[in-house]
C-alpha cells in the first residue's frame, strides 16, 4: 500500500470512528432533552400555573429521534430483541445460517422502511405542528436519516456472520 493510499485508509477509518461514536451521543442528548422538557412542562403546568403549550409536541418529536436513534445503538451491538430458545438448540453452524438469513430479511425491512421513512417525510412536509408552527417532516424524517445507520451496522454483522460461517468451514474440512 503506498503513502496515499495510506492516507485515505486513515482519514476513512477516522471517518468511521467518527460516525460510530455520534448514535450514543444523539441518544443521550434525545434523552436529556426529553427529560428536561417533561420536567419543565409539568413544573409550568402544575406548579406556576402557566403551561408551555409547545412542549408536549417538541417532547413527542424528540421522543420519536431518540426510539429511533435507539435503534441504531441497539443493532450497532447487535441487541435487538430476538427469541433464540430454539435457535440455541441447533447446531452451531446451523445457527450462525439462521442468524444470517433472520438478519437479511432485517434489512431487507430496514431498505424498506427508508422508502417508506422518505415518502412519509415528503407527505408531511406541509403539514405544521399547531403550537411549535414547524413542519411535520421533522419528526418523520427520523426513519430516513437512522435507517441507513441500522443497514450499515446490520450488514456489519452479516459479513461477520458470514465470515465466521466459512471459518468454521474450513476448521471442519482440515
């Protein structure tokens, strides 16, 4: 590999480090706004008499960003929900097969959920939230912007997946 090369493996992989650390910090940052502006709506409504009216849809908007945000985080560590009672029952290749195709049919419902993401996003464009007088699209286009993080994280594990498939192979047929 010559010296420029190099350089672009290195700014690529920075690149990347980059883009890994940014779900967890978008999560917390849902999460404390979210909480904060709950807090701060219940303290206005109850305690000083004077309700923030646009509060209840900023926290449903920031809500939606964190689920979604979540999501990524949750399939970047390939945590999402799953029953595996009896897939622990197969053997152990047979396993990693299963878990290759339950993964490829997940994407293939995450490539389909961006176009969908997309689409919704367009519909609601023109439509305002009443109190907060911004579009609706802002919500909806959480589905557009995380789905793509989910495809890369999953594909992750998919050639992981794929690739510990062939080592055992090749264990087995030494």
């Amino acid at each position: 590999m010559n010296t420029e090369n190099r350089e672009k493996y290195r700014r690529l992989k920075k690149f990347w480090r980059a883009v890994d650390f940014l779900p967890e910090v978008v999560l917390g940052l849902t999460v404390l706004v979210t909480t904060v502006t709950i807090f701060a709506q219940v303290v206005f409504r109850y305690v000083l008499n004077r309700p923030i009216y646009w509060a209840d849809e900023f926290a449903v908007l920031v809500f939606a960003w964190m689920i979604f945000t979540g999501t990524v985080v949750a399939t970047k560590y390939n945590e999402h929900l799953s029953v595996d009672t009896f897939i622990r029952l197969l053997p152990k290749r047979l396993q990693i097969v299963v878990t290759i195709v339950t993964n490829v049919a997940i994407f293939m419902v995450i490539v389909l959920l961006f176009i969908e993401g997309v689409a919704l996003t367009q519909k609601t464009a023109g439509l305002n939230y009443p109190a907060m007088e911004i579009s609706r699209a802002f919500l909806y286009i959480s589905i557009p912007v995380t789905a793509p993080l989910m495809g890369i994280y999953l594909l992750r594990t998919i050639i992981r997946d794929i690739r510990q498939l062939v080592g055992s192979q090749r264990s087995q047929n030494r």
